[in-house]
C-alpha cells in the first residue's frame, strides 16, 4: 500500500473544516479524532474515541490509536493502526473477514453500551419497591 508512514497530531476543540495531509486532530471535547485516509485517496476518517470504538494513548509526545483503522466502506479499503506517530500498515482483508471484524465490532459496541446485569436488576427492584410504596399510599 502506498501512503504515509508517519503521522503527527493536533488537539483541537472542533474538527477543522479542512484537513491536512499527515495530520490527525483529536478532540478531547468531543471524544473523536479525524484524518485523512493514510493511503492518499484522501477520504475524511473519523474515529469516535470510546470504550466500544478506539482508545487513544499518548506517549512521549506521539498518540496511538487502537484498535487498528479498517476503511472498508472506502474504494482503497484500506487498513492501518497509528502506534506512536507512525503508520503501521495492515493486510488487506477478505469480504468474509470484513465481515467478521464488523460482527465482532458490533457485539463488543453492544457489551459495552448494554447495561449490566447487576445494575438491571437493582433498577428493576429499586422501581418495583417505590411502585409497591406509592400504592400502600393510596390505600
């Protein structure tokens, strides 16, 4: 894959308008970081940065990015992690792989988003004993 191989970084409030080759900006603010596709195509890549999605590290004044970046809606489809600063390039990968990770993607997004099962029946029993509370009032 022709592309980058280094990538440097920017803290920003907002996402600029206009992106810069080589250049990722993150948003603390709003929890995302965007850039342009490493490969050269051009292409906007936006990365919410959350437990289901990807988590940002710094480091020595460099950030990494992980999991890795899958572009596979993309005409390139691409494939790359950001460790460091540096463009770490990934084998292209199969529909049926795509596939895959997109799966696994979406029941990890689903663990992370759902609530606990602890949590579940303590909100269950916390509106069960308030219901019973406020019809004891009424008789």
């Amino acid at each position: 894959m022709n592309g980058i191989n280094q990538i440097s970084h920017e803290f920003v409030e907002f996402i600029p308008e206009r992106l810069e080759q080589g250049v990722i900006y993150v948003s603390r603010r709003y929890s995302t970081a965007s850039h342009l596709c490493c490969c050269g195509c051009g292409l906007k890549v936006v990365t919410p940065l959350n437990a289901a999605k990807w988590q940002l590290s710094e480091r020595n004044g460099t950030i990494s990015l992980h999991p890795s970046i899958g572009n596979w809606s993309f005409p390139c489809k691409s494939h790359y992690w950001i460790d460091a600063g540096s463009v770490r390039w990934g084998a292209s990968m199969s529909r049926s792989e795509i596939a895959q990770v997109r799966a696994r993607d979406q029941r990890d997004a689903e663990l992370v988003f759902a609530p606990s099962a602890g949590r579940l029946a303590a909100i269950r029993n916390w509106v069960g004993k308030t219901w019973r509370k406020a019809i004891e009032r009424l008789r």
